[in-house]
C-alpha cells in the first residue's frame, strides 16, 4: 500500500515528477518548437510552485499539523494548476467558430496591464490556447497536465493518512 513508504520518500517522488514534468516541456519547447501559450506558461509556474512545496516537504520531512499544512498547500497549487489546465482543456473543445482570436504574448499583457488585469486577460484565452499540438495517447498537453495536477495533488492529500 501506499503508506508503507516513508512521507520524505513520496513528497521526493512528487519533487522529482514536478522536475520531471517542466524538464519535458523545456525539451517540447526548445527541441521541439512548441512554444508555450499563455496559459501553459501559468500550468508551468504552477507546477514549481507545486515542486518547490514537495521540496521544502521532503526536507523538512513535517509531523502532525506540518503535514496537514503541506497537504492543504498542495492541493491548493494543484487545484490551481488543473483550473488552468481545464479551462485550456474547454478552450481546445470549442468549435472553431468559437475560438477566441490570437491574442499578444504573456510579457506584453503583464506590461500593459496590472497583475489581476492581466491574470483575467490570460484566463480568457486566446486562438494559441486553443490549438492542440503536442499530443500522446490522443490527449493534448492541457489534458496531461491536468490529470499530472490532480495526481500530484491526490498524493499530496494522501500523506496525511501516511503513518510512516
């Protein structure tokens, strides 16, 4: 069972995914020329945040109430990351006559508007969110990293019921 693994070893699991998981989208990215949409840009700076929690969790290897903060903590960036996700995910199954038109790049929004401004210009999406490109098992980017959010953030969750 899952328990039978010591908490430091799992929140190092879900460190080294987290890794794992940006390392992958750098290679698409620079290897590959997927350049990252806006909103995969917000999942990828979820997902370190995500990483850095399991970081500090595993190093800090908590107890009782330490637990059930890194746990809370965890699901919240990991809620966080699979919202985006799902809204790229709803964006890529409009039809085509639905998509929002292409829209100016993430450094240009933060320069021209303030943070809340820019975060719901972002949310909004625009044609690039909305393209598919990369996918595996017919599922996008966007859907894999959703069920990679709601994973890590299930074992996040379940360390609170870890007793080793």
């Amino acid at each position: 069972m899952i328990s039978v693994l010591s908490r430091r070893l799992w929140y190092s699991v879900g460190f080294s995914t987290c890794t794992g998981l940006l390392g992958f989208a750098l290679w698409l990215q620079y290897a590959r020329g997927a350049d990252p949409c806006p909103l995969c840009i917000f999942q990828r700076v979820f997902m370190m945040a995500l990483g850095v929690c399991f970081l500090l969790a595993a190093l800090q290897n908590p107890r009782k109430w330490g637990v059930r903060i890194y746990a809370l903590l965890l699901f919240l960036l990991a809620a966080g990351g699979a919202a985006v996700a799902g809204r790229q995910i709803w964006l890529q199954h409009l039809p085509p006559d639905l998509v929002p038109a292409c829209g100016p790049g993430l450094s240009y929004i933060l320069k021209a508007h303030p943070f809340l401004k820019a975060l719901e210009v972002v949310l909004k999406g625009s044609g690039e969110c909305a393209a598919m490109g990369w996918t595996f098992l017919t599922l996008s980017i966007a859907q894999w990293s959703f069920l990679w959010f709601v994973g890590l953030g299930v074992l996040g969750l379940i360390q609170v019921r870890n007793r080793h």
